[in-house]
C-alpha cells in the first residue's frame, strides 16, 4: 500500500484510496510531512488518511 502511494508520487499518477470505513478518495498524492499519513490532493482540497485507515490503494494510470 505504501509502496504504491510512493510509486504514484514518483510518477506522477492519480491514486484512488478506500478506507476502512468503505470511503473512496481520489486524487493526486503528494509527500506528507505528517509521518503515519497520506496526503491527497483533489477538488475539495487537501485530505489527511492515516496508513492504518487505508483498506486499498489503486494507481490510476491514463493513457495517450
């Protein structure tokens, strides 16, 4: 889960995030300065997710 959080970050990918409570966040991810979370970026502005609250991580690659 990590893992693909800090691919995505790397490459520049969309990521969409559920959570343990069944709440789907997408959006781009970016380095967290709070250790223990992740930080995604979209429309409705910046969300916070702590690692132990993320149930799934899937990368969202577009094509040309």
């Amino acid at each position: 889960m990590i893992k693909e959080l800090k691919i995505a970050i790397a490459k520049g990918h969309m990521v969409s995030i559920k959570t343990l409570d069944g709440e789907v966040i997408t959006g781009m991810p970016e380095s967290a300065s709070i250790p223990g979370k992740a930080k995604i970026r979209n429309e409705q502005g910046v969300t916070y997710i702590p690692f132990e609250q993320i149930d799934h991580v899937m990368r969202i690659i577009s094509f040309p």
